[in-house]
C-alpha cells in the first residue's frame, strides 16, 4: 500500500502497551511548548501502566527539553528513525546518510540557491546564519548552530541534510528533483512546507516502531501512534493504531484510525491520550 492510498480502519486495540508521537504539529505547540494538558496526559500514561516516547525529523538533542518536560525514560527516535538514543542522548544504534549521496544533496541544493543545513548526532551545522528559518529552528531545537564554510568534513557523519525557504513551491518542485538524484540512497521530502529534508536510506518513523517493539517486547499491535505529517504515515502502517491531529494533512488523517477534531494548537495531543484512556475504562 502507498503512503498515499486510504487506509482500512481499524479498532482500538484491546490492549495499549505504549504510546509513540510525533512532535510538532502534534505535540507541542506552534510555538513549540509543551503545555500543562499535555504533561498531564502523559503522567495518565504513566500511571495506567503505558510506555510512551517521541520521534520527530528533529536531531535527538532538538527533543531534550522534552524529554525533561514529559520525564521520557523509554528510547526517543530522532532523525526519522535514523538514531535512536536514549533519554540522556547517548545514542544506542544509528543509520547515517550515505557520504557520495551527502554530496549530491547538498550539492543540489546549492544549485538551486537553497539555504542548507546540516545535522550530526551532536551539532547542527550551516553556512548561512542569516538563512531562512535559523531563528525559528534555534528555537525549536534551543541549540546553537555552529557555522561552518563547508560542510565536506562532516559528510560521513550526516543524519540529517535539510532545505529551508520560504519559497513553498520552488521547494516543492525541488522535492521531486532531489528523489530522483537520490532515488535508493536516502530518504526525501518536506516534514514542513518550509523544509526539505534527506534522511538515512532504509529508516522511517517506521523504524522506531520496530525498535520499540523488538527492544522493549512489546507487539506492534498494542503501540498507538499519533502524528499530522506525511513523514507519520510509515509510524501509523507499524502500529496497531494511529491517530492524525485535526490540524494534519489530508494524506495523514487518510491513514489514521482516527482523527481528532482538536489540532496541536488547541490541545489535540492530550485530548487523544484522554480519549484513549478514557475508551479503555469503558471498555
């Protein structure tokens, strides 16, 4: 099945084991705060028994402060599923982008006048401070990048490459671009209108299902997953659930189980963990 085909619907599973989200557009909000309802839903988790993580396209040191907010101990997915750390960022396994395909990404990129960062498990590297979106990345990620001249030292060590503009349509038609010069080497596409980015080849959100239920002994069918993104829907396919904010894109709710009527701006993370818990004790 295409990410893009419709998805049957499934029922919610008899037993909910772990819960794993995407982050933004999902869990924090617009301006990228973990808000009291969302912390009070994850302390439901908890004391119902239920794991519960993150994985974002973020780098894992992007997802910190929320692994602190939300007192995260069960594995984080950074990178799309291409490294997988623990809640202290020590990495525990790791894909990276292949080091010619690097090149060629950044290298496209570039052709195309695209502003260009670069993520290792540790830094995240531009050569434009004054590039679009780098105010609002620091504040999303609340690290400081490290400006470089050239990104040719570090290429073995990609995890992430990222296109930023805020040109929505030169960035879309790239996209296509990108996937054909890259096409088996990596995965490619917008986690934002605004971003472009490439990710290790073989991983996808996915992935860190997998890890989750090879890692921890706990059966796909019982993770409930829940995102807005395209970049989510290898997560929902994984997993026994899925559910797709109200504030997702029409291919995402497509693939869900369940869409909410809430976005992330008005509490739709938590209003889904309620509703799940609250359906259990019906049940």
């Amino acid at each position: 099945m295409s990410d893009t085909e419709p998805a049957a619907k499934r029922s919610r599973p008899e037993r909910i084991s772990f819960v794993l989200s995407d982050v933004d557009g999902t869990l924090v909000t617009d301006d990228k705060r973990v808000t009291r309802a969302s912390q009070a839903a994850v302390a439901r988790l908890k004391q119902q028994g239920i794991g519960f993580s993150v994985t974002s396209s973020r780098p894992p040191f992007g997802m910190r402060y929320i692994v602190d907010a939300l007192g995260i101990t069960d594995p984080v997915g950074g990178f799309n599923g291409g490294t997988m750390v623990r809640p202290d960022m020590s990495v525990i396994e790791q894909t990276l982008i292949p080091e010619e395909a690097a090149r060629v990404a950044i290298d496209l990129l570039g052709s195309e006048r695209i502003s260009t960062w670069f993520f290792t498990a540790g830094q995240w590297l531009i050569t434009d401070p004054d590039g679009p979106h780098v105010e609002h990345e620091l504040r999303t990620i609340l690290t400081e990048p490290t400006v470089v001249s050239d990104f040719t030292p570090y290429l073995a060590q990609g995890g992430k490459i990222v296109g930023a503009s805020d040109d929505h349509e030169h960035l879309a038609a790239i996209e296509g671009t990108l996937a054909q010069a890259l096409h088996g080497l990596t995965h490619s596409g917008r986690s934002q209108l605004y971003y472009l980015d490439v990710t290790p080849p073989h991983v996808d959100k996915g992935t860190v299902v997998a890890f989750i239920s090879r890692s921890m002994g706990i059966p796909a069918s019982e993770i409930v997953t829940i995102g807005d993104m395209d970049n989510d829907i290898p997560m929902f396919r994984k997993a026994g659930y899925a559910i797709a904010m109200g504030n997702g894109s029409d291919a995402a709710k497509a693939a869900a189980d369940m869409v909410m009527a809430e976005g992330n701006e008005a509490d739709g993370f938590a209003a889904a963990v309620n509703r799940l818990l609250d359906d259990e004790r019906m049940n």
